[in-house]
C-alpha cells in the first residue's frame, strides 16, 4: 500500500513539473532513439557459408525514422563495411543498408527493442560484387534480427530521469507516430 501512495504521490508530483499538466505518457523522439544507436551500436558479427563465403561485417551510422514510411513501423539506415573471403579470394565492400521493424516496449527492462526486422534494401559498392554480396544477405537478415531481439533500441534511465524512471514503472505499451515512440502511462 506504501508503495502505491508513493507511486501516486511521484506522478502527482511529476505533473507538477511539467506545468499542472498530468503525466499521461512519455515520449521518445527519433533523435533520442539517433543519439541512443550512436552511443550503443556495436554489431559486428561473422557470417557466411563456412569454406565458400565468409563476412565479417560492422555496422556504422545507424539512423531511425520512426512511424515515417510505414505506419506502426521503424525504418533503420545504416552503413555496413563487409571483409570477405571467398573462393574468389578476400574482397572489401561498403553497403548501405534499409530495415523496417516493429518496436516493442519491454517494461522490464524499461526499453525499446526492435522486433520482427527485415533487412528490405541494400546497395553495395562496388557493384562488382553484387554476386557475392547477395549470398550473404540472408544470413545478415537473421544475423541483425536476432542482434535486435537482445539489443535495445532505447532505454530509459531511471538513475538520471526521475520522469523516465516514472514512466518504466508506470508503462502500459508502446505507440509509434510519426518521428517519436510514445509510451502511454496508466492511472
């Protein structure tokens, strides 16, 4: 029961501070979700057919549209540097690559994962290499989408933000509009 009247006392309190205005939800932009990815991407993985293709590949400049091209979805932009080694010897390409997801809250763990992703374009220079590339990319798409399923996206901190720490105890869902991820708050 004390912890009931604390958690009403903290929301009362928090809509204080934002202006008398009752804290019904948090927000978080496509920017906060940039400036996450910048701070915490750090995939690279080994992938390929052991003996015919093999890839190391990392993942660089990731960046969000939330909610833009599809409704309910996340698009991620990202550049990728894949060292090869084939039978047709080792071979260096960059590829500029495009996956959709849905994000999912994890109240939790108070963050943001990205599931159900799919890598949906790719281009890769030099184009040469197309071949080769195209063999490996289903085993990236698997590759990206079981690092997504484990990896967050955003996460709030409770250490700093006493209104994020708020909205993880508080968090019913996830919405996804245009260029932010809301998540709605019960009463």
């Amino acid at each position: 029961m004390k912890k009931i009247l604390m958690g009403v006392v903290a929301l009362i309190f928090a809509g204080v501070l934002t202006g008398c205005t009752p804290l019904t939800q948090y927000t978080v932009s496509e920017q906060e979700v940039n400036d996450y990815l910048q701070k915490h991407n750090n995939y690279q993985k080994q992938i390929g057919i052991p003996g015919v293709v093999d890839a190391n590949i990392v993942l660089t400049q990731l960046q969000s549209q939330i909610g833009r091209t599809e409704p309910g979805k996340v698009t991620l932009t990202g550049n990728a540097k894949v060292d090869i080694s084939s039978i047709l010897g080792p071979q260096t390409a960059e590829l500029q690559l495009t996956l959709k997801a849905q994000p999912v809250y994890d109240r939790e763990k108070g963050a943001i994962f990205l599931k159900e992703l799919e890598l949906v374009d790719y281009k890769v220079q030099p184009e040469k290499i197309d071949t080769v590339v195209k063999a490996l990319i289903p085993y990236l798409n698997q590759s990206l989408k079981a690092y997504f399923d484990l990896q967050p996206v955003f996460v709030l901190n409770t250490q700093d933000s006493k209104v994020q720490e708020l909205a993880r105890k508080f968090a019913k869902g996830l919405e996804v509009k245009p260029g932010q991820l809301v998540i709605p708050l019960t009463d």
